[in-house]
C-alpha cells in the first residue's frame, strides 16, 4: 500500500479523534473481559468474581460510552456536509441495520447459550437452543431475572446510534442553515472554564433528573436517562464537528480536565464503598445528588481529556490508523461473544483470574483480527460487518469520501 504523507497538526482533517475512536473501541475488550471478574451484572461470572478490581473499572465506565457518542456525532455532521440528507440516513440505516439484525441472529445467540447454561443450567443442544431464540421464547426466567429473546446484548449501541442519527437528520431538517450559525455560537460560548461548566450543566441536570427514575436498561424504550445522556453529547460532536478552533483549545484544558476526572473518580469509587448507615439520617437525597453530579463531571472532564491529549500527540495519519479505522467495528462486533465463549469454555480448567484474564484478551484480540481478515477479503460479509471498501485506504473523520468507511462508531 502507497505510505500516505503524515499529517501533523492539521485540523481540517481530524485523525485524532479516529485514534480516541480506536482505542475507545478496543478499551470494550479489557472492559468486557474485566466484567467477567466483578460482582456487577453479565452473561457469564468467574467463580472468582469479587470487588477486586471494580475500582479499576469505574476509570472509563463514566465516559467510555459518551465518548464513543461524540465522536459518531462529528462524524455524521461531516457526512452531512457531503452528502444529502436523505442520502446520509439511507446510508447510516444500511451501515448500522444490517450489521444489527445481523448480530442478533447469529452473532449473540452464543452468548444467550452459555448465559442459560451457566444461569438456568440448560441441558439442551445449540440447535435446540436457537429454536427458542428464534422463536421469541420467554420461560429462562428466576427471581429478577428474565432473559427477552431474540436480543441485541453489547450490540445495544448501534440500535441507539441508528436512533440518533434519525434525531439528528430531524433536527438538520428543522434548522436547515441556522444549523451552521447554531453551531458557531456553541463554539464560540465554550472557552475557558466553560468548557467544563456549560456541558457539565446539561449532562448533570439530565443525570440528576432521570438517573434514579430510569436506571439503564440498553432496551431502547424507556431508558430516558441514557438518551438524554448520550444524545447530549452525541448532539455535542454534531455541532462542533467543524468547529477546529474548539478542538485546539481542548489542548489547553487537557492536564486540568485529567485531574477533574481522577478527583471524580476517586469520589466515585469512596462513595459506593461508604457504608449508607454511616450518612447523616436525612442526608442520602443530598450526597446521592452530589454523587450524580461529580459523576456527571467526570464523564465530561474525562471526554475533554482524552480529547485534548489526542489532539495533541495523536493528530497524525499512519498506515495503522488506516487500517484499524476499518477493523475496529467489525472488532466490536465480535469482540463479546469471543469473550462469553471463552470464559465459559475456559471454567472448567480452574486458571487462576490473572492468567486466565490475560489469556482472554489474547485470545479475543487474536481471533477479532482473524475475522477482520476474513471480512476484508469476502465482499458479501462486508456489509454484515459495517465494512465498506475495505481494501481502500481509510481516511480520517472530516475528510473521507462518503463511500469510505470512516466511521466505525458506526
């Protein structure tokens, strides 16, 4: 492949923000492999699952996903600057669909078996068991639990990305040119402090309002927390997407912002360990508010972080990110069903949680790749995949011909 020119600095083309789109991604594998080992909620749990590294885990579980909303919303902004708006939802809807419904049906049905297995102590056979995920069968229920089938499990984040680009074609429509002068001005009001302050009061007041009303579900209708949230900032990269004077000035707040978030984090992570009976009678309204709120600056002073250190270190092209920009959604794709598979698979041998979590990420990262390969060079899985063109070279967020896959957040 002809080495394209490296690009420093030049923020027309926004190769910083494809970098925090890959290794965002790629931050899911260790997560999804750590949450295997942790007393919150999955498909499957080591029967070392403790608190041990939950503190660990909660560094990105306030941002990860945010940003990865961002990020689609810059880069469906620039493919509407290219493209008609009826031209972009077609697009988006081909782009994001296929690859969803895809997944349902036979890339998470694995997951759903060895969950029932390890759950429900299912005795049947894969076949017999895909008769009832096809089926719409609803008797794998206990207690709180109740597994609803067929599901989209981690593929949650493409039907809500879908969602939101339908929103954000409305929206379009409604303003038509206002669009640009709306944007301008969000740009314009957020320098300085206001970077942090202004968003941190829309993001808060969502979290403070529907965060204990609508706890998370990821099933699309009634999770009106997690919309307000990641629309928000979904919304956020639409309007500033070409706006580069704002991404300069996250440089500026890079180091700050990093200490807001490690602050939030370790505030986090005390919160949930203090015991409720040693708060104040009266007080858990209050502390639960504060929490709500530092959570909230943490997820946007991390966002603002990592945003300004890839700006200025990662604003640069390479055959590697040319590469990864396409392979990192059908990575995504995959990546969980690799981990349920092999944490169930991997039970029986008794490894200790340090070998047996590293020898998960090898294996993940290794057979990801494999199907990357194979998707690269079989035309008809491309789509199924979210992979178009993939044997040309991958441009960067802002500056991709409509028919290149730039963004894998979709």
């Amino acid at each position: 492949m002809p080495q394209l020119e490296t690009a420093k600095h030049n923020d027309s083309r926004l190769f910083f923000l494809d970098w925090v789109r890959i290794l965002a991604f790629f931050l899911l594998i260790f997560y999804h492999v750590g949450m295997y080992y942790v007393t919150w909620g999955h498909h499957v749990k080591s029967v070392d699952a403790s608190h041990t590294i939950e503190p660990l885990m909660q560094m990105s579980s306030p941002w990860r996903l945010g940003l990865l909303f961002m990020i689609s919303g810059v880069a469906s902004r620039f493919m509407l600057d290219k493209i008609s708006l009826g031209r972009f939802l077609g697009q988006r809807s081909v782009r994001l669909l296929l690859p969803l419904v895809f997944g349902m049906l036979v890339i998470v049905p694995p997951q759903t078996y060895c969950e029932v297995i390890e759950k429900f102590a299912y005795q049947g056979s894969y076949g017999d068991f895909l008769k009832l995920y096809l089926s719409n069968y609803r008797g794998f229920r206990t207690g709180d639990l109740h597994l609803i089938m067929p599901t989209w499990n981690h593929l949650w984040f493409v039907s809500y990305l879908w969602v939101y680009t339908l929103v954000l074609g409305a929206v379009v429509l409604a303003l038509g040119p206002r669009l640009k002068a709306l944007s301008q001005r969000l740009a314009n009001s957020l320098t300085g402090w206001k970077i942090i302050v202004l968003p941190l009061l829309v993001l808060g007041a969502a979290r403070l309002l529907l965060a204990s009303r609508f706890p998370e579900t990821h099933a699309l209708f009634g999770d009106w927390f997690n919309h307000a949230n990641y629309f928000t900032l979904f919304l956020i990269g639409a309007l500033l997407a070409n706006q580069p004077a704002f991404w300069s000035r996250l440089d500026e707040q890079r180091w700050s912002s990093l200490g807001l978030a490690l602050f939030c984090w370790a505030f986090v992570v005390v919160f949930d360990a203090w015991p409720d009976a040693l708060v104040p009678p009266g007080q858990l309204r209050t502390w639960s508010n504060i929490y709500y709120v530092v959570v909230s600056l943490c997820e946007w002073s991390a966002i603002v972080a990592v945003c300004g250190f890839a700006h200025r270190h990662l604003q640069s092209d390479s055959p590697a990110r040319r590469y990864l920009t396409v392979a990192v959604f059908p990575v995504y794709i995959v990546h969980q069903t690799l981990i349920v598979v092999f944490a169930h698979a991997l039970k029986p041998a008794h490894l200790s949680p340090l070998l047996e979590g590293g020898i998960l990420v090898v294996l993940t990262l290794t057979c990801s790749f494999g199907v990357v390969e194979i998707v690269r060079r079989v035309a008809i899985l491309q789509p199924l995949f979210g992979v178009h063109g993939a044997k040309r070279a991958a441009r960067p967020v802002g500056a991709a011909p409509v028919t290149v896959p730039q963004s894998l957040a979709a």
